[in-house]
C-alpha cells in the first residue's frame, strides 16, 4: 500500500514538473529557432525548426544594433557595479554584523527596507541633472549600485552573523588589527556568498532594461537589452532579428551561470546552519 502511494505521489509530482518544464522550453524553444526563421515565419511564433536556417540574421544583428558599442557599454556597467557594489557590501556587512549597538541596527533596518521600496524614477532623474551626470554610464552605474546595496547587504550580513566571534578574538590575539582580521580571516570565509552576490548582482544588471530605458538616451551610451527596440516598430517588427538579438543579449549571462552555478548553491546554503 505504501508502495503505491509513493509511486502514485512521484507520477503526480514528475508530471507536474513536467508541465512547468514545458512553461520554460516552449517559449526558449520559440526564441532559439524563431532566430534563424525569416521575418514570415518568425512571426507565427511556433516552436518547429525553420524550413530554412538564416544564419545570417546574428551577422544583421550584428551590424544593425551596433551590438559590439552595446557589449562593450554593457560589460564596463555591469563590471563597475559588481565590484563597487561587492566592496561596500562586504566591508558594510562586516561593520554591521560584529557592532551591535543602536548605529547598527539602524543601517541594517534601513538597507533591509531598500529590498521592498521601488526606484523613485523622477526624482533620481533630478539628483542625476543636479549633478550634472544625467544620460552617462557613471549616473547608471550609481543608481545601480545604489539599488543593488541592499541586496548584498541582506545577503552578506547574514552569513557574517554565523561565523563564531572566537575567530575574531583568536586573530586580535595573534596581533591582527581590524584590517587584517577582515582580509585575512573574515573575506576567505565569504568567498561562496560573495560569489553568489556577484553573480546574482552581475547577470541583473546584464539583463537590466528599465533603468538604462529611463535614464540613458544617447545611442553611444546603448546597453545590449536596448538594442532589442531597434528592430521594434509601431507598424512592424522584425521578430527574427529581435529572437536573434535577445539570444546573443542573454548568452554571456547563460554562459557564466553555467559556470559559476555552484558558487550560488554553496552560497545560499553557507548560512544555513550556524558554526
């Protein structure tokens, strides 16, 4: 009896999965070989293989969306706040997670309320003209790095407050000071969460389309999710080269994240059980 029900649990449960795979692959299914469709046929929005494979759209893409000028912007933003972002959000975690005082509490209630309260797009498009950096990547790179501060904060002051103090009581014995405490005994223990902060921060700003749309307008400041509205009309849109250009803007982040997909599992589980 036992037996039956574990078997009629598992049939039920695989083929839920299996219609929630399906959700995923059908739509991936019609980007991947809608890509190498013509226009026509691209347009019918059907997860069948082309009639005829048109490589050539990628090099169309290419060339239309000025795709290498978006890469290279995309690449320098994304790299910017990921490293700016990783530092304060260590260094602020570790300040935070060993000071228990009033101060510290404070920040750490204030940078948890930025994980709930949206982007207020006029008035940081006001701070950005006061200081003269509006329609720039620097502008970008800080109201990106502003927005994704309390994220690693959250993350990275959690897992400080599971690493036992006796280490740090152990390295003020040895003669470390609070600079080497935190770079010789503090950072190699965050390794796996600092990695999954990076990657998660690093492919969200890759894929960012919202705050580039609203605070960059000049064609030489385009980042790859931009270049998507280049072959998006009122009247007519090529789908086939818009299938291409969203497969090219989302290979590099598919790439790393099949790379550096374990750092993220380690660094979810880290905290989870206290040392």
């Amino acid at each position: 009896m036992q037996n039956r029900k574990y078997t009629w649990r598992t049939f039920v449960f695989e083929m839920i999965m299996l219609i929630l795979s399906l959700i995923v692959i059908v739509p991936l299914l019609v980007v991947v070989f809608g890509s190498f469709k013509t226009a026509a046929e691209a347009a019918q929005y059907t997860f069948q293989p082309p009639t005829e494979w048109m490589f050539g759209n990628y090099k169309q893409v290419i060339e239309k969306a000025n795709l290498l000028l978006a890469m290279k912007n995309s690449a320098l933003i994304t790299i910017s706040v990921v490293a700016v972002t990783s530092l304060i959000c260590a260094l602020g975690a570790f300040i935070i997670g060993r000071r228990k005082d009033k101060l510290s509490n404070f920040l750490s209630t204030f940078f948890s309320l930025g994980l709930i309260v949206p982007m207020c797009v006029v008035p940081t498009i006001v701070l950005l003209n006061f200081l003269h950096i509006s329609n720039t990547k620097l502008g970008l790179i800080l109201v990106l790095i502003a927005t994704n501060i309390s994220w690693g904060m959250f993350l990275l002051t959690n897992f400080i407050d599971t690493i036992p103090r006796e280490l740090d009581e152990a390295a003020f014995i040895d003669g470390c000071g609070p600079v080497k405490l935190f770079g010789y005994v503090i950072l190699p223990l965050l390794k796996p969460v600092l990695m999954t902060n990076v990657i998660i921060v690093g492919m969200g700003t890759w894929n960012d389309l919202q705050t580039p749309l609203y605070l960059l307008n000049s064609s030489k400041n385009i980042t790859m999710p931009l270049t998507v509205y280049n072959f998006k009309g009122q009247y007519f849109s090529e789908w086939n080269l818009i299938f291409a250009d969203m497969v090219l803007v989302a290979l590099p982040m598919i790439l790393v994240y099949a790379v550096c997909q374990k750092y993220i599992v380690e660094g979810v589980t880290a905290g989870a059980v206290k040392g």
